[in-house]
C-alpha cells in the first residue's frame, strides 16, 4: 500500500465519526423540532405502560429518632413514546439517542411518604432512546422516607420501612404502573377501611445487584407491591395507581450489645456485691448509689438513641428497669442490714424470737457457722476479788468471836491487814473495774449478736437476688424474636455474589466458610436480564461453582 492508500484510510478513519455525529444531530433536531414536553405520549384514552424497577445502592441511615430512612436508590422507567421513534437506515444506522431528561415528556413519579423537601428526582441525567419509540430513565436519587421504628426488642429488633412511589397528577386511566420483574404474584388484601381490593406482589421487588452492605442492618426481605388505590378526599373519581417497596431490616445488635447490654449486665451481678460487702467497711450505701448513678447513666445513652414514644418499652429499657428496681431494693436492704449492725444493748434489746430465728435456725439453713465466743480473761479477776472480799468478812467474823481471847502474833497482822482501809479500798475499786469490764464484755456480746444477725440477714438476701438476676437477665433479654430466627438476610447472598464475580470466591466450600451458606449461579454479563434474585438455588451443591466465562 502506497502513500495514497494510507492517506485514504486515514480519511475514513475520520469521516465515520464525522458522520456518525453528523447523523446523531440531525436525528436529536427531527425528533425535537416539533416536540412538546409537556403532553403525555400515547394515545388519549389509553393507559401509558410505565415499568419501573427500584435497584438499591446504599442504605445510608435509618435514624431511630426522627423515624426517617434515608437511602441511595437508581429508579429505572421504562415507557414508549412513539413521537420518539425513528427509522435507523434514514440515520446512518444510528439505533440509540441521549437525550436530557428535561427535553422529554418524563413521568411526574413522586415519593408519597417523602420525609424531606424534595419530592422529585432533581439529579440532571440523560435518558436513552432506542429507535423503537423506547424511553429508559435511570436516575440516581437519596431518598429521606418516613420510617415507623419498632423500639419493643431494641437492640435485637426489626424494623420495616417502605418507599411508595406513584405518579401525582395521572390517575390509573392515564398512566399505568408495572414492575420490572418476573416473580409476580396475584393475591387479595383488604386496607384499612376494610374493602377488599387486587394486588400485585414481587417477593423480590427490590433490585440489589449494586448494593453496598450497611454494617448496621441486614435486609431480611425486598417485597414490592403493586396497588390501584381511591383517594376520596381529592380525586374519587378515579383510581391511583402506586408501588410499594418493602424493605424489611434486621439490625447487627453486635455494636449494642457490647456497648450497652453487657455494661448493663455487669451493674446487674454488681448489685450482688453489695450484700457480700461486710458492714463495717462503711461502704455499703456509697456502692448502692454508685450503680443507681451508673444506671442512670445509661438511662441517658439510650434516651439519645430510641424515639420519645410511649407506645411500647424497648427490650434494653425493661432491663434497665429491672435492673433499677433491683439496685433500688438493694439499697433499702442495705439500711436495714446497717440499722442491725450498729444496735447496741443500750438502745435495742433482742426478743427471743429473733435470736431463736437468726442466731440458731437461719444460719443452719445458710450453711453459716459463726465462731465459738471464748471465756472472757475478766472472769478470773472477778473471782479472785469475791475471794479477798469472802476472806475480808471472814477474817472481820472470827476477829469479832475471838475478840474475847488471846490472838497470837499472826492473827493480830492478818486482822490488821484486811482491816486497813486502803485494802478495803483497794478490793473495792477491783470490784468496781471487774464489774465494769464484765458489763463491757456483755455489750459487746450483745454487738456480735446483732452484727452476726445482720451477717446472716445478707446472705439471706443473697441468695434470693441471685437468683433473680439470673432468671431476670434470661427471661428479658433472650425472648428478643430475632434471638431464634434462623433466616439468611438476602444482602448476604448478594454480597456473595458480587465476591464470586470478582473472583475473590471460587467455591462453594469457601462461600461456607465466610457463613454464606447458599450457593451462587453464575453471574449474567447482560444488565437488562432479569435480576439477580431470580436464580433458584439448586438442590445439590455442586464442588466448585460453574466458570464465570
């Protein structure tokens, strides 16, 4: 090939794309030259078919408080517009035009149960025409839906949200609404003014090939359902059609449940070291009201995170509560258990009954064996002074019958001795000291008894409230539904899915070990098939998944 052969292809390489564009706007003039917007295509008195499917991109929020859903969502809408169609050999094969949406007849779909300002779909994209009259519209929107949170099994809780769509100004006569989907079932429902009415339902309505999976929630179930509904109150003539998109949500409790449950928890068993806590370490009452202000606390926490509702208490609020009435008791147990502490002989005399119960009975029954009380070392000087006392009166009686005799040399020192009023003296303060460290010695009998009283009146709380916390702690939180629900959120077979296609999982031996469970078909190349969740799961697992290719 010479120069000139090159030159010529050189041409060619240029002017097909010259002339390809050349075609497009020549095409994109005809079709809107005489255009108007604003008129619904298709015939008057017939229904224009709009398919629409909702593909899930992102769960951004659900925030409890304001009971709002907020999400990243791409609506498709699929319609005909004839006024739109072309013969492709008069346009040098040119098959498909990207149009602004604004310069094209678009359906008025809004968010019914819209939480923010914006109820249209305001991100500026192109819609695709095929020569046929075919219009696809794909925008990307973030979505703010009103949500109603269930808080009765916070933090191991579901909650079902909804995103209903419908066309504002066009009633079913006009505009007919339709689900891009194959799975669709026919079944009857009756509303809430109790009429009956036909439905249309997709088990999986929700398109999640594309969606990034919340580390807060799993998506249980993606129903979307089809309905034809009479607004009395604005239009009775006529029906409306809409579509709703159910969006079931199980929330991770992994987060909650380290951060609040197992706290909560520990201040439970906490409040069992009171009673074990002796008396007179004096720190009895401070422990008490430290977990009242450490419950409180959390009472705080979790204001921050539920809705001021008071339809229902949330599952972690009964805990709570049960877990205050507990330290509360406790604390009335505890005054008490001090109050028996520190009676004293002078103040409280113990009736035979209690002794007989607590001193004897209860702590056989507690297994508690309380020390032998040692003899006193008083009761030997006690004894030693009734002696001298007992020989002083001796000596004075045979000093007064010998009175009348001769006393020997002896006698007259001994009488001498125990008849000096300094020994008299002397035995007497003895007796006064002895009587007093007798009389100390009982008191503090009489303490150790009422210490030993309030000892045993501890472990008799003990046993009972450990029991509670335990039954309590198993009963409240472990009948959480969600605790015995052995489903598998459908996100995860998705997520699976996408990890197949990149190649990152390449059996089903591997898909088992990352807790999928669930064996995955192969992913289909073409992005208008039908949708992910159509494929079946086949009844034999087979070793390795079929070739991507």
């Amino acid at each position: 090939m010479g120069l000139f052969g090159y030159l010529i292809l050189i041409l060619l390489l240029f002017a097909v794309p010259t002339s390809a564009n050349i075609n497009a706007k020549r095409l994109f003039d005809d079709l809107l030259t005489k255009y108007n917007k604003l008129t619904r295509p298709g015939v008057a008195n017939e229904p224009l078919t709009i398919k629409i499917r909702l593909r899930l991109s992102q769960l951004i929020d659900v925030h409890e408080i304001d009971q709002i859903m907020t999400c990243s969502v791409w609506l498709k809408q699929v319609w005909v517009d004839k006024k739109l169609s072309w013969e492709p050999k008069n346009y040098g094969g040119v098959s498909i035009l990207y149009i602004p949406y604004e310069m094209i007849w678009v359906p008025d779909l809004v968010l019914y149960n819209n939480a923010d300002s914006n109820y249209n779909i305001t991100i500026g994209t192109k819609a695709t025409l095929h020569y046929s009259g075919e219009v696809t519209w794909e925008p990307p929107a973030i979505f703010k839906s009103t949500c109603p949170i269930d808080v009765r099994w916070f933090p191991f809780d579901e909650q079902k949200c909804h995103l209903k769509f419908g066309s504002w100004t066009y009633s079913e006569n006009l505009i007919n609404l339709e689900m891009m989907t194959e799975d669709v079932v026919y079944r009857q429902e009756t509303n809430g003014k109790g009429i009956t009415e036909n439905v249309t339902v997709a088990k999986n309505g929700i398109d999640l090939s594309d969606y990034y999976p919340s580390v807060e929630w799993d998506i249980m179930s993606r129903e979307a359902v089809r309905r034809a509904r009479n607004y009395p109150s604005c239009c009775p003539e006529n029906n409306y059609v809409d579509i709703t998109y159910y969006l079931e949500l199980r929330r991770k409790p992994l987060f909650y449940t380290v951060n609040l449950v197992f706290p909560c928890i520990g201040i439970t068993f906490l409040t069992l070291c009171v009673f074990y806590l002796p008396s007179q370490s004096g720190e009895k009452i401070q422990m008490c009201i430290q977990i009242v202000v450490a419950l409180t606390f959390f009472y705080i926490l979790l204001l921050d995170i539920i809705p001021a509702t008071s339809i229902t208490l949330p599952l972690i609020g009964k805990y709570m509560l049960f877990t205050l009435v507990m330290a509360t008791a406790s604390v009335f147990i505890t005054v008490f258990v001090l109050n028996l502490h520190f009676r004293k002989s002078s103040t409280h005399v113990m009736s035979p009954f209690v002794r007989k119960v607590f001193l004897e009975r209860l702590p056989r029954m507690l297994f508690m064996a309380r020390p032998e009380i040692r003899p006193s070392s008083i009761d030997a000087p006690v004894n030693a002074t009734k002696e001298l006392i007992s020989v002083n009166y001796h000596a004075r009686k045979v000093g007064d019958e010998k009175s009348c005799r001769t006393l020997t040399a002896q006698e007259l020192r001994v009488k001498a001795l125990y008849s000096s009023p300094n020994v008299v003296k002397a035995f007497n303060n003895i007796c006064f000291i002895a009587e007093c460290l007798k009389r100390r010695d009982h008191e503090a009998k009489i303490s150790g008894d009422w210490n030993f009283v309030a000892v045993v009146v501890d472990r008799l709380f003990l046993i009972p409230f450990t029991v509670a916390c335990i039954f309590g702690t198993v009963a409240i939180l472990l009948q959480a539904p969600t605790l015995y629900d052995g489903r598998q959120a459908v996100d995860l077979f998705i997520s699976c899915l996408g990890l197949v296609a990149s190649g990152s999982l390449k059996s089903t031996t591997q898909i088992a070990r990352n807790d999928a469970h669930m064996i995955m078909a192969p992913v289909r190349p073409d992005p208008l098939a039908p949708e992910v969740s159509n494929y079946k799961l086949p009844d034999k697992l087979p070793d390795k998944l079929p070739d991507k290719s």
